[in-house]
C-alpha cells in the first residue's frame, strides 16, 4: 500500500517552482518608472518656481513646511525618497494645494495619457469645443480628433505648455499626427 501512494504524491522540485512564480511576477515597466521620475521632476520644479517666485528662502519654506531644508531642496529636485506628506505640505506652504490643480491639467504627468480629459481644463480645448461645457469629460481619442478637425482653428500663442504636452502626448499615445 506504501509504494502506491508514494506514486500519488510525486516529488516536487521547490526551485523550478519558484522561479517559475519569479517569472510570473508582473515587472514594473521602464516606462512608467521614467513618467514618475518626469512627474516628480516637474512637481519639484514647480515647486522651485513658486517659491522664488514668491520670493522666500528655501530655509523659511522649509520650516514652514516643517521640514529641513535638505528635504525641501529633495523635493525641489523630485526626489522620490521624501514622502508624500512632505510634498502635500510644501504645496499647501506655497499655496499651489488650494488651486486643486493637483486633479486637474497643470500637474498631469508628462507622457501620461488621462483616461477623461474636461474640456474647461485645457483653453484652446474649449475655444474649439465651444459647443460643450466646460465641465464635459471626454475620452483621449474625443479630445485628439477635436484637436486634429480643428488644429487650423488653434491660436499657438494660447497653448499653453501643458496643453501642447497633453497634445503631443495624444498623438504619441494614439498614433496620430496633430499639427498644431
């Protein structure tokens, strides 16, 4: 009886079965890696901008924010090591937090593609949908063919920066080419 059970329950070889788990494990993507890094980037150096803008040191800011100013110059270089408390409060010190452009276009990430874009976010979006509200939410392909139907309509002195990235990365993303 022994032997036929021993035929029931084969040996298992503990390493081929991990790595074949390691090799099922999801990899972080390059990509997204480089859009966070980008992301970070320019929230610090939105950061910077704002507060020389204001013109206060970075040592009074960082104490407002109440964190040295080792951290602070951390996240004017978009340091991912500094928590995300950290950068709330140097928002809300600078007063960027109250403008609740963190959910809106100013701090999309670069190469980053919005599964929703609103109208009102984006200018010259809505100078050429003037049919729509400001409040209506369109997917990226909506947005692109608006753009690419009516880029002769488009003033390029208007655009702004982040309007013409959402642009280039629309047509990067979705593959289409957008003139303006």
């Amino acid at each position: 009886m022994w032997p036929c059970l021993f035929f029931l329950y084969p040996i298992i070889d503990n390493n081929s079965i991990l790595s074949i788990i390691r090799d099922m494990q999801p990899v972080k993507e390059e990509v997204a890696e480089q859009a966070d890094e980008r992301w970070l980037r320019s929230l610090g150096a939105r950061l910077r901008d704002t507060r020389v803008s204001l013109r206060v040191s970075m040592t009074a800011a960082a104490q407002s924010a109440g964190v040295s100013r080792m951290t602070w110059h951390r996240m004017e270089s978009g340091s991912p090591s500094v928590s995300a408390g950290s950068y709330a409060r140097a928002l809300d010190v600078l007063g960027i937090a109250e403008s609740d452009e963190m959910a809106s276009a100013a701090v999309r990430p670069i190469g980053m593609i919005p599964t929703r874009i609103r109208v009102g976010d984006w200018p010259e979006l809505a100078a050429v949908a003037w049919s729509l509200q400001p409040d209506t939410l369109l997917t990226p392909r909506e947005a692109l063919d608006l753009y690419e139907r009516n880029f002769r309509h488009l003033n390029p002195l208007n655009l702004t920066e982040s309007e013409q990235a959402l642009i280039d990365d629309l047509r990067d993303g979705l593959g289409d080419d957008v003139r303006a």
